[in-house]
C-alpha cells in the first residue's frame, strides 16, 4: 500500500502543477523551456548526513528536456542503500529559464518516479 501511496502522491505533484497553470499559457504558444538539473540528493530520513549525489544520473536523463520522469529508487542511487536503518529521500533542485524549482523530498521507491516540469 505505501508503494501505491508514494506513486500516487508523485503523480498527483505533476497533476496540481499542470492544474494550476504552470507550463499552460495563453495565447500564442511559447517554444518549450528545457530544464537543468541543479542538484539531486538520495538522503537518509534518520540520518540526513548519510546521503548519495544523484545529480549526475539526473542530468543526463532530464537537461534539455521541457518534461523529464526521474525514477526514484535505488537505481537513482546507483543501486546503494544508503542506510538500510532508515527511509530513504530523494529531493531535486531545477532551473527552468531563470526560475528555480524544488521537487521533493519524496521516498525512495523503486515503483515511483518524479514528473518534473519546465513551463513553457
């Protein structure tokens, strides 16, 4: 069930962004913003110090892209538990043109992925 929960609140952050306008616009259709990935960080919810740079693997999936699905379990870790103690996060930071997004923190879950996107 908490598998199901995370995907479903995933899906529902991408669903009230597009709700709400962002990346909607009116009028004349503007050329799409690809986005660049600033940072990406799997950390530990005991233990924030415990934690894996996964900015890297984001980048290369997202940059450029105007709408991006970032898996989030443990393959954006590079298959490493980082505590197995513990809950894992996973947080992005984005920029958009000149505008800075932060998507997340949401658990780390190999049955969830991040809908990430630039507004047009």
């Amino acid at each position: 069930m908490r598998l199901m929960t995370n995907a479903v609140a995933v899906m529902l952050s991408a669903a009230a962004i597009v709700g709400a306008g962002i990346g909607c616009s009116s009028g004349a259709a503007a050329a799409p913003v690809g986005m660049s990935i600033d940072t990406c960080v799997v950390y530990s919810a005991r233990d924030p110090g415990r934690r894996f740079d996964c900015t890297a693997g984001a980048r290369r999936l997202c940059n450029g892209k105007a709408m991006c699905e970032l898996p989030i379990g443990e393959a954006v870790s590079d298959g490493q538990d980082i505590d197995p103690l513990s809950d894992k996060k996973v947080k992005v930071r984005l920029t958009c043109a000149t505008r800075t997004f932060v998507e997340g923190p949401h658990d780390q879950d190999d049955h969830a992925a991040m809908i990430l996107v630039c507004p047009g």
